[in-house]
C-alpha cells in the first residue's frame, strides 16, 4: 500500500554494512603496450565498476577506484587513482591492500602482455608478424591469497557464453567470496552497454540469478550481497 | 594599423580554394579483434582529423569523417560515419573515393591485425601465447594509387623520432600530394594531445615547418597548404 511504501522510504535508513569501511573497486580494461604508440587492451567500458564505486561511496564507504583508461566522470566522493597496464594497476593498488575490507576487482584487466615492448614505433615491414605474449600478474588473486581474515574479495567472471562452470572455477581458484558470473552478449549485457545480467556466486553455494538491470541497479545488488557477507 | 586590420576583417573573403569540394577526412585509431573482448589498437584520440573535419566544413566543403572509436562530438556541417577496424575503415570509405576531390588520411590505421580472430573468448591457460598477424591494407594508397586526375591525396606520418626521411618516402611511396610530418614525443605533440608541430612536405619539394599549434591551428595551416594545391 501507498501507506506501507510511505512508511517504508520515511524509515530511518539501516546504516549500510558499508559504511565506514574502506574498499577497492577496480575498473576498465587495461592496456599493454606493444610500443609507443601501439597497446593491446579490450572493451571494458569501466561503467560496471563505476556504478558500484558510486554506490558503495554513497553507502558511506571509504572507496579507491582504481581505473584503467575510460571516459567517465569519476563518481562523488570516490578517491580516483588512473593507471593503464596491468603492471600499473597492481602497482597502485598493492599498498591499498593492507588497509582494505572490501576488495571488488570489476576492472577487464588484460590475461597477457607483449613480451617485450618496442621503445619507439615498430616499422611496419613484414606482410606478416609475430607478438609475443606472457602473463599479466593476476590482481585480484594475489590480494586474496595474501589478506587477513575479514578481508573481503569479490570477482567478476565475463564468459561469452556458458561460462558459469568457469565462473564457479574462479571461485574456487581465486579463493574469493563471491563472483560476479556475466554473460558477454555484445548487446544487452557485458561491455560497453548500459546494462548488465549478473549471476552472483557465493562461496557458500548460494547462486542468484540477476535479472538484465541497469549497470548502477546491478552494482546495488551485488552490494546488497556483499553487505551480507562483510563482517560488522 | 588598426584601420588596416579592420580593412582586412571587412574585406569580403576570399572563396576557400575548398568551398563546395568534397572531402574525405579518415580519423582516430583503428582496432583489430583478436576475439570478441580483446583487440589490438593505438593511442590516436581523432583530434587531428576531427580539428581538420571541422575546419574544411567551415571552408565550405563537404566533409566525410570516416572515423574509428574515438569520445569526439561530430563537428557541426560534417557527415560522420563510425567504423572499427581497417577493413571497415576501407568498406566505408571506398565507395566515397569516386565522388571526392580530397582525401585526407589523418586516421591511425593499425599496420596488421590478427590472422584470425577468434569468436567467443580465448581463454587464458598457457604462461605464454603468440598472435599471428597480417598486413592491413593500406587505405590511403589504395585512394591515391586509383585516382582520377586532380584529386588529391594527403597523408600524416607518424614517427618517434628523426623519422622525416621516412616521411619523405612515404610521399613518393603513396604517391601522395602532400605528407604531414609529426613527431611524436608523447607529451606535446602526436596522440592525445591538443597541441601539434607539423612539418609539411610537399610532392614539389616544398618543406614547411610549422611551430606547436593547437590542432585547431594545425588544421588550418595544413588546409591553406591543400588549398595552394587544389584544382580550383
């Protein structure tokens, strides 16, 4: 009823179990450098994990956004630190590990980089060529392999199609609380959209199934499932 | 004096040697699928090609800005048509070729692009991995190699450094009118950036240096060089 809607929204709100805590987001794609003027990156748009920076700033928490290369305005009260590579993000977000209780790694950050980077402008000469590629270290793994208890460590897993068994793998392998499972359909649901289709993956077996939400509906739920999980 | 100047401002002006001429400007980077979510691209944010787009329109022209991703509104009086890669670049720009009478190729266009790009995701499993790549097309060549008499090519060449003898060649290998020589020192001029130093060499021998510019400036003096060797 209009009454109980009323009654509702004029209740004093439940402090956030946010509030005052100090968290990660990580965002966008990174890039990584071929040579001066050439990078290797994808689509991330950073729009999901702006939306849940944005959200969890307004819960009262304490947020450091850590971005690759976007074009967005960085939300109020969210401390923004840029980076571009996968080096770089780790770098900037590793002595923000120890003094965190909340760690959201939402950033497409890139799998490999080119071996070795070309200083200058590689000459084009070849009808064909050769890069080669290693590892990127993996951020969200290495903050939760080295937390304390009570650390907090929530992932995203975008598959471009029945990816959840491989959603359900980074759970475990990454040793994170939750994972955020997001089917890439390149139109309604994944990069460069507005919108998202999230499957949350709880550690403790819960799965739940989001229905194709705003990208800034999609980061309040996936707060409001982490508010679950977060230690008062 | 002051009465002179305004004797200049009040003078009728005089018709742009571009005025009613059909341009074809190609702008920003290119990006090259290795799969569905991850691509191979460079740093051009479009400024200069957008700075020129928009000044040949104020000259009168009837500009095409074939352009890759770049975050630029259109100028105003521009028909804008958005692509994404090379190849796309060159599907959109080729049936224009026939029907203009300048093109300029201000755009990066990635020199190679995956051998075969993958649908879907690759999945990261090995330490290492290696892309195969082949030889874009040239789009600018293409244009100026299949030319009808009078009309003109005009190119950009990108370099490092000490890289105008590679500009030069660039001129004879594409059979170009004009090459815009342009350092890129990764802080005042090149990518991402306002600001720009050209230098101008001409099919006739002609080298012009300009000072840092604003793009905007850049634009113009480039387009009073095209205009000097426009069929009128």
């Amino acid at each position: 009823t209009i009454f109980e809607a009323l009654t509702e929204m004029l209740a004093a709100p439940e402090a956030s179990a946010l509030c005052g805590k100090t968290v990660i987001v990580t965002a966008g794609p990174t890039r990584e450098k071929i040579d001066d003027v050439r990078f290797l990156s994808n689509y991330s748009s950073g729009k999901m994990g702006f939306a849940i920076a944005a959200e969890a700033a307004r819960r009262g928490a304490k947020v450091r956004l850590v971005t690759g290369p976007v074009n967005l305005p960085t939300p109020p009260g969210v401390e923004r630190i840029d980076v571009e590579s996968a080096a770089g993000m780790l770098a900037a977000a590793r002595p923000l590990f120890d003094d965190c209780d909340l760690f959201i790694g939402a950033a497409a950050v890139a799998d490999y980089r080119p071996e070795a980077p070309v200083a200058g402008k590689i000459k084009k000469k070849d009808a064909e060529m050769e890069i080669r590629l290693v590892r990127n270290p993996d951020i969200l793994a290495g903050f939760a392999n080295g937390r304390k208890p009570g650390q907090v460590a929530v992932g995203f897993a975008l598959e471009t199609a029945g990816g959840i068994d491989y959603a359900r793998r980074k759970l475990v392998d990454k040793r994170l609380d939750l994972v955020a499972f997001n089917i890439y359909d390149g139109r309604t649901s994944g990069f460069e959209v507005d919108t998202n289709a999230l499957t949350l993956l709880g550690r403790d077996g819960n799965v739940t199934e989001l229905p194709l939400l705003s990208k800034e509906k999609a980061a309040a739920k996936l707060l409001d499932a982490v508010e679950s999980i977060l230690p008062r």
